[in-house]
C-alpha cells in the first residue's frame, strides 16, 4: 500500500500556524485529511520534532492519527518516512492544499504504478486541488543531489534525471483559480467557500462543487 505523505509544519513565514486554523467544521489541517481519508489509503502527517511544531504533533496525537516527528528539510524527512514505512513510493501532498480531489489522487497512484514513473503530477489541477506521487528512487537521488532544498518539485521536474508521468485533466476542471493556503487573504477566501459549501452531514464537498459554486458567484455578479 502506498501512503499518503501530508507534509506540514506551524512556522510559515507568510501565515504562521496556517494548517490550525479554524475553518467552519475545524481547521485547515483536519479538512485536508477528511479528504485524503476517503482514498482508504495510509495517512501520515509529516511534521518536525522541533518545539515549534509540538502543536501539530499534540493535534495528531488527540485525533490519533499517524504522524512522524523528523527533521525540518523536506527530503530528509520524505525520506526518513520512505525508510521508516519500508515502501517503494509515496504520495506527497502539502498542508497547503487543503482541497486535494481524492480521485485524481487515486488515478494518479494507478498511473504512476501503470507507468512505472519516479515522478508523477496533475498540473492542471486549480492550486489547491493536486497531489504528486514520488517513487523511492527519486527521493534517493534528491537526497544526493540536494539534502536541504525546500523545492523538490523543482529537481523532480528534470527529464533528464526521472521518468515523469503528467495525470490527464477533464476539461471541465482545467480551470485558473487558486484555493492553496498560503496566506491571510488566501485563509478569508477558504472560508468564505467553506462557510457556503460545507455540511456537518455530508462528505466533503469536490472539486465539481467548488466550480458549480464559483459560476454561479459569478453569474451573481453580472447581474448586479
């Protein structure tokens, strides 16, 4: 089984504490794994084991979900998962993207395994939305090539070095918006979705769901 990697931690330095905080139903973090639940895949939160972070290992702990405590560089600690977990590939998803579509996660998984890809991404995804699947030879080698780098995405994107595999997106999702969690205004535009979309009785709202709602704010809007 491979599992997902949820890559996070509370010092950002546009939005400190981002991933806790409170969007109507819970927290930025605790929507992003409601999702990623639905997959019936292995969910990990990746965090450090600095003090910073203890509010994020405390959170894990009280919802008793698995969670590894390493090192503040994303490879090493991608990696010390990779070891710890014993498994040829992970899927990496970032606390910034609390809307990961958890069927394009699953189809990128059978791809990548249909492929045999070191390397495989939904580009065309809205930001917020997507996902990428990274094999255990692709970490290795960002581990020799840079240990430290906070932008694997950057090294993993060279042809030269892996086999990339690119996830096909419908045309009806292939739109240009933004719903990744970077800063303030960024967490006001969250939760304003989720305030008109979410419901305590039914499963998470989807990517179909995000457009229906954004068409429709803006037919609003020509009317005016």
């Amino acid at each position: 089984m491979i599992p997902i990697v949820v890559q996070a931690r509370m010092d950002s330095r546009r939005l400190y504490g981002k991933v806790l905080m409170p969007i109507t139903g819970g927290c930025a973090l605790s929507h992003l794994l409601d999702r990623l639940f639905m997959t019936e895949m292995p969910v990990i939160v990746a965090t450090s084991d600095r003090d910073v972070d203890k509010p994020l290992q405390m959170f894990c702990e009280h919802y008793e979900i698995d969670a590894f405590y390493g090192a503040v560089e994303v490879p090493k600690r991608l990696w010390s998962v990779v070891e710890l977990k014993d498994v040829d590939h992970i899927v990496r998803v970032t606390a910034d993207d609390i809307l990961v579509d958890p069927e394009y996660l699953r189809k990128a998984v059978k791809e990548h395994l249909r492929y045999e890809a070191d390397f495989t991404h939904i580009p065309k995804l809205p930001r917020g939305f997507d996902c990428e699947v990274i094999s255990r030879k692709a970490l290795l080698e960002i581990m020799k090539i840079d240990s430290n780098t906070e932008y694997i995405g950057e090294i993993l994107k060279d042809k030269t070095l892996f086999n990339i595999h690119e996830v096909k997106v419908d045309k009806r999702h292939r739109k240009r918006f933004n719903y990744e969690l970077n800063e303030y205004k960024d967490l006001k535009r969250l939760r304003e979705l989720f305030s008109n979309l979410f419901s305590n009785h039914s499963p998470p709202f989807c990517l179909d769901n995000v457009i229906e709602y954004l068409d429709y704010k803006k037919s609003k809007e020509k009317v005016r």
